[in-house]
C-alpha cells in the first residue's frame, strides 16, 4: 500500500486559488486514475491515464487539469477552486487496464472556502 | 456509459449474521467486477473480486456471486463481525473504455 502516495494529505484553500495534488506511484503502474469521493455520490473518475504523456477525461473533468510526464507521477491542478470542489480526492492506479486490481492512495482532504 | 446501482445505500445487522449487498450494471460488455471496503477515514482496499466467466467465488467468510443474465452481482458476509463495519463499493469493468465504474456505496453496520 505504501507504493502509491498523495501530497498533500489536508488542503484549505479560498475560492479562485490554484491548487495541485500530487501522486506519486512506485510500482510502476501503467494506468493512473483521480476519484473524487462525495457523500451521497461514492467514487467519481475525474481522469484517467493509460501511460506517460496519455490522459483520458473521466465523468467529472470540468475544472481540472492532469499531465502525466513520468510514469510514476499523475498530478490533478484545479485551475480555480470551487467550492463545490471541496471533496476527498484519492489517486489510484493500476498494473494494466484488463480488469486489474486498483490500489488506492491515501486520499487528500480539500476544502474550499 | 456503464452505470452501477447499489441497493439498499444502508445496512444494519446483529453480529454473526449474514449480510447480502447486491449491485447491478448496466454494460452487458463489463467483464470484471471487484468489491472494495472503505473503512471510516480509510481508503478502498479490496476485499474479493469476480470476472464474468465465473459465477461465484468464495474467501474465508465473503463471497461474491454474479448474474450475467439478470446484470447483478451480490456481496455476501458471513459470520459479521463489528470490524465488517465499513462502507462496501461494487463496480463493474468495462475493457472497451478501460474504466471501472463505481456504485455509491453502502454503509454496513454490524451491531455487538
């Protein structure tokens, strides 16, 4: 469980600011995904990435941005946040898409006010 | 796209008791569905997985069955103990779009 990592774990941010998670695999996961997780509305893929330089909108993209330049790192930006984007946000990945286990990180708490 | 119903969104059972969560999709092309179990400020870690070729599969005190024709899969917990206390995620994977799709989850409380 220790191979995938997100930073930081705990973001209080205002309206309108940038913020960038980080996440950061050691297994070298070929795909790469971003959740969020809402009360009412469980794991959302927000995107999704198959390899280096290869990202994929998932259901709930608006208002983010990813890059995958290394394989091992997949960063989520919100260009401008939201309040509405207060959210737990849990990076996970994957060995290769054919219905393979996906491992979670740790998940990072992001309050928006 | 691939959508995933979890039903009932809580469940409350009296420990050693047997508890049944059920799911169904909507892709009859989701050929792999796992079950993950969240703990209360934890992440999803899963607990037991089934691909469309088997119809049921068993570990220690969990099982899960599946219905390809009906579209449903079922979670079944023998034997609950208080630490099966835990919020339980179905999905179901579709390899054309390589996503895996997520229910929104049910709350299982087991009572001492």
């Amino acid at each position: 469980d220790a191979g995938i990592t997100q930073s930081p774990r705990y973001k209080i941010t205002e309206t309108g600011r940038q913020v960038t998670l980080m996440c950061h695999q050691t297994w070298s996961h070929s795909y790469m995904f971003w959740y969020r997780q809402d009360l009412g509305h469980g794991l959302r893929l927000i995107y999704y990435s198959a390899a280096a330089d290869i990202t994929d909108k998932g259901e709930v993209p608006d208002g983010y941005v990813v890059s995958r330049s290394k394989t091992e790192n997949f960063p989520l930006t919100l260009e401008s946040a939201t309040r509405s984007q207060t959210s737990v946000y849990f990076c996970a990945s994957s060995e290769q898409s054919s219905g393979n286990t996906i491992y979670f990180g740790e998940g990072s708490w992001l309050t928006v006010v | 796209g691939e959508n995933v119903e979890q039903h009932p969104s809580t469940l409350s059972v009296q420990e050693g008791d047997s508890a049944v969560i059920k799911c169904t999709y909507s892709d009859s092309a989701s050929n792999y569905f796992p079950w993950y179990k969240q703990e209360l400020g934890k992440r999803p870690q899963l607990i037991i997985d089934i691909r469309s070729n088997v119809g049921e599969k068993k570990d220690q005190r969990i099982a899960v069955t599946l219905n390809k024709t009906a579209k449903h899969f079922s979670l079944h917990i023998t034997e609950t103990q208080p630490e099966d206390s835990a919020v339980y995620f179905c999905a179901a994977f579709t390899g054309a779009n390589s996503k895996l799709t997520f229910g929104k989850g049910i709350t299982l409380s087991v009572r001492p």
